[in-house]
C-alpha cells in the first residue's frame, strides 16, 4: 500500500518527513481562515437544572462556547448531552446557534462567539 503523497508533476513526497507534516498542516489551516464582519457575541445565564437556548439567533458556520462551570453540558436534554470542559474554548461547526442547547445543575454563564 502507497502512503506517499504526490504533487502535480507525479514526485512522491513521504508525509512522514516533520517539515512536509508542519507545511501539510500550514497550508491546510489557511484555507480554514476567512475574514467576516459577521460576529454575535453573547453571554447565556444558566439557571439551575434549566435547559437555556442562545439569546440571539444567528445563521453562522461556528460557534466558539467558553464556561467556568465543571458541569455544564451541551446538546438536547432528550438524548445524551456532552459535558463542556471548564476553562476550555471549544469550537462547535453548526449553522445556526438556535440549535444549542445547555444544562448546568447548579447554573451559571456560557459564553458564545458565533461568526461566519
């Protein structure tokens, strides 16, 4: 099995080499970076074992989500909800923030910057 790559004029290149991996990976994070003026930011107060939704709806392709809490949770209260690392910004690819849904027993603050 072949695991070289190879550029246009048909020379294999090993992706194993460290500087190859390091301008494979460069050049892929370019094409993830775009300019926009389209930026919401908020902040969601959680009540205790209440389900809060974004206040603002905003069509977007990311949703960047930041919390303090240890036991805050991201998803649909009906299925499995995924626990949100404290203290870690963490990026959620989704189009619109109407569909985020968050938990938190004890309560407390999500922070939301959604962008296009």
């Amino acid at each position: 099995m072949d695991t070289n790559l190879s550029n246009v004029d048909g020379e294999r290149v090993s992706p194993a080499i460290e500087g190859l991996q390091r301008d494979i990976l460069e050049e892929l994070t370019k094409s993830g970076r775009r300019s926009t003026n389209d930026v919401k930011y908020q902040v969601l107060t959680l009540a205790a074992a209440g389900v809060g939704t974004p206040e603002i709806t905003h069509g977007c392709n990311t949703v960047r989500l930041w919390t303090a809490l240890g036991d805050c949770y991201v998803g649909d209260e009906d299925s499995q909800p995924v626990l949100l690392v404290a203290s870690i910004w963490v990026e959620i690819p989704i189009n619109n923030t109407s569909l985020l849904r968050f938990v938190s027993a004890t309560g407390g603050a999500v922070y939301l910057i959604s962008s296009n």
